[in-house]
C-alpha cells in the first residue's frame, strides 16, 4: 500500500530570522502516482540487464567500458512540484532557485539533515529561468517572464542574499544555458517568444563577474545547429555544450494538418529537431571548437562533472525527431496520456552517458530512476542529487516532486 509522507513544518530562529524548515518524518516518499520502492527495485534491475549489454550493440564506434555505476534511492520529496529552475551546492547544502514553482519561491536542501529550508525568493519572474552556479554563488540569468533581470545568490554569516547582476541584452530569453568559469558568466543559446513570433539564434554574451560595474559583453557565436535547451558543462576551465533543439514552425503545422492529437493524443512529430553535435569553448581564446557527436540526439539536462575529466550528462536521449522515447516505471498517468500510458508513471528517456574529455567518446552509465528532463542535478561528496524536473505524466502541471539521489560507484580505471 502507498503511503505519502507526511511533512511536519518547524519554525526556528536562524540567523536572527524566521526561517521554515520541512522535514521529512518518516514513512514512503511514494505519492498517488509514483511508487519509489517499486521503483527502486526495477530501475537496479534494469541497470544490471543493461550491464551485460556493450553500448557498441546500439551506437558504433562508442566506448563499452564505462568507468562508473550509479546506485538509487529516493530523499524526501521536494516541497512544491518543480521544473525548469536551477540548483547550487554551498558546502552540505542545495540552494534550489527559479522554475515553475507556485509562485516565486526558493528552498535549500541539507543533505545531512535531509529537510528542505525555504529561503529568500530571487527577484525575477521564475518561470523557466536559467542559470548555472560555482563553490560560492548561484546564478539566475533571465527567463521567460523575468525581463532583463539577472541576479546571484550568496551565503553570508546572516543568511542567504541575493545580488542584482548586470541585466542581460534580450528581455524573456529562455531554454538558454549557462555557465561560469573563473569570473566569466558565460549565456548562449535560448529563444524570445513573443506575440510578434519567436526569435532564436541569439547573440552569445559573457559578463566579468569581478567587476560591479561590468556589462555583457558579446562572445564568439555558439556555432551549434541547436538553440535551446542545450546540455552543458564546465571542466577544466572550459565549457561543454552538447545536443539541444531547435523549434522548427513547419514541423508544428504539419501536426496540426494531420491532426491525430483530438482523436488518439498522438503528435506525428516532435515539432522540433534534435541535434547530436557537441563544442568545447577556450574562454581564453573566445573560441568554440567541435569535438565528437553524440551518439544520439540529447537535450534539457546538465553535466555531472567527475575528476575534471568526466562528464555524466543527465539529459533526456531524444532518439528521433518523428516521436520522443517514453520511459515508464510503477505509478500512473493522467488518463489523457494515451494509448495505455495512463497505466503507468511515464517520463522522457532515461539513459545517462559519460563524456570522457581525454578520449573524446562517450560510454553509457546507465538509466536514471525516473526520465525527467531537468536542470536541478547537484554533485555534493559521491552522490548526485536530482530535485523534481519534467516527466511525461501530466500530473502537477506536468511537474515532478520527487528527489533522485544516485550514489556513484568507480568500477574500473580507464588508461
């Protein structure tokens, strides 16, 4: 039988302020549509069977010997279903900031105490916003409905604080990416929707984040086919872009013509074009250069970065650009997700890969416990933590609540 958790709200006086804390006390953290134990079991089984399979069966010419394995369980949930933000880890803990939230809000999570804290709210409108962060700040650099606002969260001897930074050259630029190296705050990629149309092929800016009174700055262009939604990274002092989309107006129009969604809920297409090419940026040279493919089209996930050599991307794998992979666990669906899919908890691929930089391949680790699509994957100490995200079940506004926590195993040394 599923048991929801049941969440206890304390209030205490931290840093001379009321701060709420929720945690967890106890019980499943299994909901009306998502069975975690169960979960639990299939995703550990389904790794082992994908274990005693070469990556080469599927993808030519890709590594077989992937150096690292990843063990899951669940946290408690996260407080409000969440997608579309960002997450940062100041020592033990993760800021969680931006996304489709109900309303603007803002939590961290201790990993110790495993409650969830809930924190001053950034200063835009939250809705898709994106950012990335370092050791010391996490970054919120524009959205859909959040102008030109940019701003970075710190914490001090008296709590968590929010910095204004430069405002960024488009208003409601999203599905960009960031990233931050050294005092650089790197943004490209992204669109602008507006009544007028949609703009995509966005100038690329980088701002000085030592200075206070520093402005963007234009970079050399992303030279990328994708525009949005672009899995990144940042590993020895360069950044990582792989796959992405870009909408495509024709592909969308031809769905509406053929019009399968009123009768079955089918899309003959995507109504965007995945891509599988891959770039590494010098910020030294202001310079992008390729590096290889990936072996499939992957996009809406970040870089897990592993001894400044390895990259775990947690994007969702797009297979094609005529219909999206769908991944299906113990749980259920709104019955409108059909045929049969109500039946289950279904969410995007679930596939994690890992880029080795000095060998410029990629090797598979293994599935995720759920396919979402999300940027609120943190690194802190040996495991990886994965707050909410988008799944395909239609619950929540299509948002999810739960916390993905994958321990990471080492289980072979590469030459």
């Amino acid at each position: 039988m599923r048991c929801k958790a049941f969440l206890g709200i304390l209030f205490l006086v931290v840093f001379g302020r009321t701060a709420e804390i929720v945690r967890s006390q106890g019980g499943s953290t299994s909901t009306a549509w998502r069975n975690d134990e169960a979960n639990i079991e299939v995703v550990r089984e389904l790794n082992r069977a994908v274990e005693q399979t070469p990556f080469s069966t599927d993808f030519e010419g890709v590594l077989d010997d992937c150096p690292f394995r990843i063990d899951w369980t669940v946290g408690p949930n996260v407080p409000l279903p969440w997608k579309g933000g960002v997450s940062g880890v100041f020592g033990q803990e993760i800021a969680l900031a931006g996304g489709g939230w109900d309303g603007n809000q803002a939590f961290s999570y201790n990993v110790k105490t495993q409650s969830y804290e809930r924190i001053p709210p950034p200063p835009v409108g939250t809705s898709f916003t994106q950012g990335t962060s370092d050791k010391d700040h996490l970054y919120l650099v524009g959205g859909k409905s959040a102008g030109q606002i940019a701003a970075k969260l710190g914490r001090t001897d008296t709590g968590w604080k929010w910095t204004p930074l430069a405002p960024v050259p488009e208003a409601n630029r999203w599905t960009a990416t960031v990233g931050v190296v050294d005092k650089w705050l790197f943004l490209y990629g992204g669109m602008i929707t507006a009544k007028a149309g949609r703009r995509d092929r966005l100038p690329a800016w980088r701002l000085r984040l030592d200075s206070a009174q520093a402005q963007w700055q234009p970079m050399a262009p992303f030279p990328g086919k994708a525009t949005s939604v672009i899995n990144g990274a940042v590993a020895r002092g360069k950044l990582y872009a792989f796959g992405g989309w870009q909408a495509h107006d024709g592909l969308a129009e031809r769905s509406k013509e053929v019009n399968l969604w009123k009768k079955y809920a089918i899309w003959p297409y995507q109504r965007v074009i995945n891509y599988r090419d891959a770039y590494r940026y010098d910020p030294a040279a202001d310079r992008w250069e390729k590096i290889r493919s990936l072996p499939t089209p992957m996009y809406g996930g970040v870089g897990i970065v592993l001894q400044d050599r390895y990259i775990l991307l947690m994007g969702t794998n797009a297979g094609n650009n005529v219909t999206v992979k769908r991944t299906v666990r113990v749980g259920k669906s709104v019955p409108e997700r059909k045929p049969m899919l109500d039946e289950y908890w279904t969410g995007y691929d679930d596939m994690i890969l890992c880029y080795d930089i000095e060998k410029d391949n990629y090797s598979r680790v293994g599935m995720m416990l759920y396919g979402v699509s999300s940027w609120n994957w943190a690194l802190v100490d040996n495991k990886v933590y994965g707050f909410g995200g988008e799944p395909y079940h239609g619950f929540n506004g299509n948002r999810e609540t739960v916390l993905q926590i994958g321990a990471i195993r080492q289980v072979s040394v590469p030459q």
